[in-house]
C-alpha cells in the first residue's frame, strides 16, 4: 500500500510536471514541491491536496484512498495509461 504522499508524488510524475510548472499552475511555491520530494522528505500538506486536487480533480479519490471510480470520473494514473494506451 502506497502512502498519501507516494501516490500524491506519483500523479505529479505522470503529469510531467516540475516544481516551477506547479508553482505556476497553482500558485504554491515551487520550494514547497521541492520538498515534498526530497531524499529526507516532509508530509503532503493540506496546501498540497488542495492544489492538486483543484488541477486534477479525477485523482483526488485515488490519492486520499487508493481507491477508484471510473463511472465517476474518479480514477488513477494506472487507469489512465491503460485508457490512453487502448485509445
């Protein structure tokens, strides 16, 4: 089982997106991404979630919970890639 931030992390990596690129489509430093993905990392803070889950509200169930629901638009980046790659 994958921690909060783990799957929090995750998302970020399968969007492609750097710290600046958050910074700029949330608003929230760029320091604070960097940090969420240090060596010796601190937690995910609620500043975080929000941001991303405002950004990408489909993965905000899977990142809380590691669940899905794809008839609810709810799903996880292992869901996407497997939609993207069956067209």
């Amino acid at each position: 089982m994958k921690t909060l931030r783990e799957r929090l992390l995750e998302v970020i990596d399968f969007k492609g997106e750097t710290p600046k690129s958050l910074e700029e489509k949330t608003g929230v430093d760029r320091a604070k991404w960097s940090n969420i993905k240090r060596k010796d990392p601190i937690r995910a803070t609620e500043e975080h979630l929000e941001a991303i889950f405002k950004l990408w509200p489909e993965y905000a169930l899977w990142i809380a919970t590691e669940t899905t629901n794809p008839e609810a638009g709810q799903i996880s980046p292992e869901l996407e890639e497997t939609r993207q790659k069956l067209g």
